[in-house]
C-alpha cells in the first residue's frame, strides 16, 4: 500500500482538506530507509528515539516513537516551547500520514508555519506500536520560524497514544515530554564502538570502591596507574575509550587519565586519595597533572580516535604510568563510593603518527569574574611566542576539540588567528553552550596550526540566576575557561594558558574597580603579596567582598580587558609537561617546564577578522 502524505496547511485540516500529495516513499526511495549515522534515545525509557545524520548542509533525522498516535519533535532555544521550531505527525486510520511544519510563541498547540517546505517528509509510518517519521530540511532554512541548526541544539518532543480529533492532536501527559541537548555533528552510537579489529585490545583502569568522605560537594580524587600492571611492556597507541561510571552518572563532572611525565615509584602506584592531600605532591604526582591522554567531560560518551594516529602509552620510563584525576560534584555532600574509571582501546600495532592533547584557555585563578546578575565575555588567548617556540617547524593537524566551561557557561569561541593577522573559522563557536553535553567535537576538516598561529578563547557567562559573585576555580559553581585539542604530532607546547597579570589587577584597584582605592588599599596590598593559591583566594574574595557598584566594576574591568589588546597586561603561560619548574595550575603544583618566557602579552586581535558566510545571501 502507498503512503499518502497529507501537508498541514492550516491549523486544522479535515478530510475536506486532504490532497494526494506524494507517496513519500516513492518520492524519496534512497531516504527512506538508508543508515543513519547516529542514535540517541531522549528519554530513560528509550520510548522516543532519536537518529540522525548531517551531511552537506543538510540534517536528515528520524524519530522512533511507542505511540500509535501523534509524535513531535522540535528545536528550542532553551528547552522550552517559546520559540521552538518543531514538526508534527501521525499516520490517520486509513493510512493517510499528516505532517506538518509548525513554531510555538507559548505553551500549547503550536503553529503551523506560513512555509511548508522547508521540511520535507521522507518516511511516516505506524507499524505495531511504534511511529516512524523521518525528515530532511538545511541547516540554515533562512525562514524565519525555523532554527538554524548549530552547535548544541536543545531538542524536544512529545507524543501523545489517540489520533488526532479534526486534525488537532490532544494535549499530551506530562510523562510524555521532554528536552534534551543534541549537539548534530557530533554522535555517539554502538555501531561505532564496534572493536572488532583483530589488533585491537582493552583494558580497564577504574577506582577500586574508593571511598571519598562527606561533607565537601567538589571532590578530586587521583589513583595512578602502571603499563606493568597489564603486562604492557612495549609502545602502544590508546585508539579509544569509553567512559566507566554506571551508576554514578550525576555525581562524575569529569575526568582525565594524565600519562606521568616522571614515573611514579610502587608506594605512589599504591596511593589513592584527595589531589589537595600534601602526600600527593610527596609522591610525585605533581608531573601527572599537565599531559592528557584522555579528557571526559559531563554527558559525553567517549571517543575513538581516526586511524591517522593514536596517543601514545608505554615502551619508555616516561610513559610507564598514567594516573586518574576525577571531579566529583556531590550535591548531597554524602559520603560517595567511587568505581568511576576509563575502558581503553588500545593497539600494538601501531599508527603514522603519535598524537597529543594540547590545551588552551584561561589559567583557572580566581580572577575569572562574574559578577553577580550578570552576562559577560572574557577573554583568554595564546600569544605568537608561544606557538613559535613550541610546535614544530612543520606545524601540527588538529583532529578535533573540546570546549570546557562550567554551569553558568553560555557561549564559547575559539579563535584562530594567524601570524600576519587573517583569522580563519573558529576552530569551536557554540552559541548555545550547555555545561550537561562536553563532547569532544572532531573538526568537518582537519586544521592545519603552525609556529606563529594565535589563539584567542571567549567564554560567555550567565549569573542571571545568582545574587554573589562567580570566581575561576575547580568546583563546579566555579568556572573554567579552557579549550582542548586533539593534534598529531605532539608538541612541546601541550598548555598555552593566559590569566591577569599585576598591570592588569593595578589598573582594576586604581580605577575604582573593588571600590575607592584608598578603601582598599589593605586588601590591595595583601593581594600584591599574596604568594599562593589559597592567599590569592583569600585576597581576591576579601577584595570583591567589598565591591559597591557592580555596574562599575564591570565597566572597568571590560575597559580594562579591551585595552589589553593594545598593551602587555595579561600573563601567558607556555608550559610544557614534566622538568623542574613548580607552578600551580588550577589551584595546586604541577611540575612543568616553559617552552617560552613567563611575560606579560598583548592580547590577540585580528586585522583580517572572520565573519560566517551569510546563508541566505541572494546569489550575485
């Protein structure tokens, strides 16, 4: 029997209403059915799955719903239904499938869109208990009721069991509606954890039933690991990993598998505990802290590496031991028992090329500041001089990357600027940042970054919802700022991270940022002097205790941060894993060498900036 396909061209349609418009699999037989590449079920229950696959501009997506009768499914600017592009349809008892293209302004019916063919229907099926619609539109349809599809999208859907009466679908139950965030380029499903490679091998590395104390919600708990304890004694490349934390997917906010730039001796091999414990530096664990070899991060689901490389693990002392350095955030502030850990994939066989994560961003300090009520961008960057001493002098391809801020996170950009000052497409724009889906994003093409390139990373917040001030810190109602990259081959330069420095934080107390400078003057000098993480905390927080005019010290502070573009008044950090060197990177030491200078730099600008290509142009 063929599909007819009813066009809903007004709110309500009749059968009075109903042409026979196509046979939507006639019309699209190569669509119809044809593999999706990805898969993802938006509720527990998995009753309303979604697929998708997005190619050359497009967005082809199925919905695979245990209703018989209508399904829905949209796109919304926050998760809500003001604002939200959706699609709806049912299949009528005769087998007449009615699908149409709405938007909603409020909670109810949405309404159907004056352009109906920006979508188009593939497939709309009822087969059992289940309602298959599948569809295609651009991801930029240029009309105005649509969404453009980009970056985290936060979909929703709904369904309801009874056909709809005249052509009006019944409120659905509250059980059967919901949101949740889809970012479209990026996919995880089972087909691509399908190993079955002959040479491809695993192991599990994983807290054994650790047990961290109550009272404290964010917890970092490290337990090393060893290449002997798996009987690993050549060089291999980790190819993949998945993420090991069943049952505790709401407390983990992330975790990173650091290789040991100088191997951990048996006593440290032994220790697990809290990262600010003293004996934690005792042992050495400081030079497991700066060379990931894998980074995860809330609501991802793992990653498998392109066969052009792999991360190398193994065959030398410098890479014998890796250790694991997990977030916790319990809101309960319980006693958390944790089993938390990685599956790795792995190959002695190796690939063409070792690869590396490299990271850049802002030093997590306390000077990361948002002010109460507020929305605001700061600005992070890495200088030339950096990049000059620290690639090789062929450059490096980047294969992907990983934003990271943390709750208030809205908007991030990574910028990638070129030495004579062109600034290419960014290598990560995500207008609609959530803290709940860090993937590891792989780039549509490969980059190419070279000695000389820039970076600059802009991290927007909220603080709407909050009536104090957010700092830079490790909790999670602290924030971050940080871009990761996947790159081949690694460079010297594996952190390149920026933070005020004292012209900066001098030229905030002088112009009335934290109040009069003579209040201050105090609390000024005891920042100036301060020498550690938790003195710099104490005298950051003692400052901003003490603000009287937010408005104000946000005006000063943005001035202050756009004429740090002209002029040295930000501190670059070009770091380099394992040496001599103590410095304290996100709140304790690490041991780190610089491939370039400690020094106060200009911001990077661009002189040829980049703007997106416009969609909707009319053709010259």
């Amino acid at each position: 029997m063929s599909l007819v396909v009813v066009l809903v061209v007004g709110t309500i349609c009749t059968a009075l209403c109903a042409q026979l418009v196509a046979s939507a699999d006639a019309a699209n037989p190569s669509l119809s059915d044809a593999p999706l590449a990805f898969s993802e079920a938006l509720d527990a229950a998995s009753k309303f799955v979604l697929s998708w696959t997005v190619a050359d501009g497009e967005l082809v997506a199925e919905v695979a719903v245990k209703s018989t009768g209508w399904v829905g499914v949209g796109f919304s600017p926050n998760g809500g239904m003001a604002g939200a592009d959706i699609v709806m349809g049912w299949v009528e008892d005769d087998g007449t499938a009615v699908f149409s293209d709405r938007h909603a302004k409020a909670s109810g019916l949405p309404q159907v869109d004056a352009d109906q063919s920006t979508y188009e229907l593939i497939k709309l099926v009822t087969e059992g208990d289940t309602t298959t619609m599948r569809f295609r539109r651009a991801l930029h349809t240029c009309d105005d009721d649509d969404m453009v599809i980009d970056g985290t999208m936060r979909v929703i859907f709904a369904y309801g069991d009874d056909k709809p009466a005249n052509g009006v679908p019944r409120k659905h139950d509250a059980d059967k509606r919901s949101a949740k965030s889809v970012i479209f380029e990026v996919g995880t499903n089972e087909a691509q954890w399908s190993v079955t490679d002959a040479d491809i091998e695993f192991f599990d590395v994983r807290f054994d039933a650790a047990a961290t104390p109550a009272g404290k919600r964010t917890r970092y708990w490290w337990r090393g690991g060893s290449c002997a304890a798996y009987n690993i004694t050549e060089k291999i490349h980790v190819v993949a990993y998945e993420m090991l934390n069943e049952g505790e997917e709401t407390v983990t906010h992330h975790m990173i598998m650091n290789v040991c730039a100088n191997a951990l001796n048996a006593t440290a091999l032994e220790w697990v505990g809290s990262r600010h414990s003293p004996r934690a530096v005792e042992l050495g664990l400081a030079s497991c802290t700066t060379q990931p070899l894998i980074a995860w991060a809330v609501g991802g689901k793992g990653l498998k590496y392109p066969p052009e490389f792999g991360l190398p693990l193994c065959g030398t002392r410098e890479t014998s031991t890796f250790m694991l350095d997990l977030h916790l955030d319990v809101v309960s502030l319980a006693e958390h028992t944790t089993r938390a850990g990685f599956r790795v994939y792995y190959t002695r066989k190796l690939r063409p090329n070792d690869g590396a994560f490299v990271v850049v961003g802002a030093a997590t300090t306390p000077m990361l500041i948002t002010p109460p009520r507020k929305e605001v961008t700061r600005v992070a960057h890495c200088p030339s001089r950096c990049t000059k001493a620290g690639y090789p002098a062929g450059g490096l391809t980047a294969w992907a990357a990983m934003p990271h801020m943390h709750t208030i996170g809205t908007k991030f950009v990574g910028r990638h600027i070129l030495e004579n000052g062109t600034e290419l497409e960014p290598l990560v724009m995500d207008l609609t940042y959530d803290f709940d889906l860090q993937e590891t994003r792989p780039f549509a093409t490969k980059r190419r970054l070279m000695p000389g390139d820039q970076f600059r990373v802009e991290c927007t917040t909220n603080a709407a919802s909050r009536d104090t001030y957010t700092i830079g810190g490790e909790g999670t109602n602290d924030e971050m700022c940080l871009m990761y990259m996947l790159v081949y081959p690694p460079p010297d330069l594996t952190a390149c991270l920026s933070t005020t420095g004292q012209t900066f934080v001098g030229n905030l107390l002088l112009n009335g940022a934290f109040g009069a400078p003579l209040t201050v003057a105090a609390d000024a000098q005891a920042f100036m002097r301060a020498s550690g993480a938790a003195e710099r905390l104490t005298a950051v927080r003692s400052l901003l205790d003490k603000v009287p005019d937010w408005d104000k010290f946000e005006d000063v502070f943005d001035a202050q941060q756009k004429a740090a573009e002209e002029q040295a008044m930000v501190l670059s950090l070009c770091l380099q894993p394992g040496g001599d060197e103590q410095t304290e990177l996100d709140g304790l030491a690490a041991d780190v060498s610089f491939v370039a200078p400690l020094e106060e730099d200009k911001l990077v600008t661009a002189t040829q900036p980049w703007s997106p290509p416009d969609a909707c142009a009319e053709p010259t």
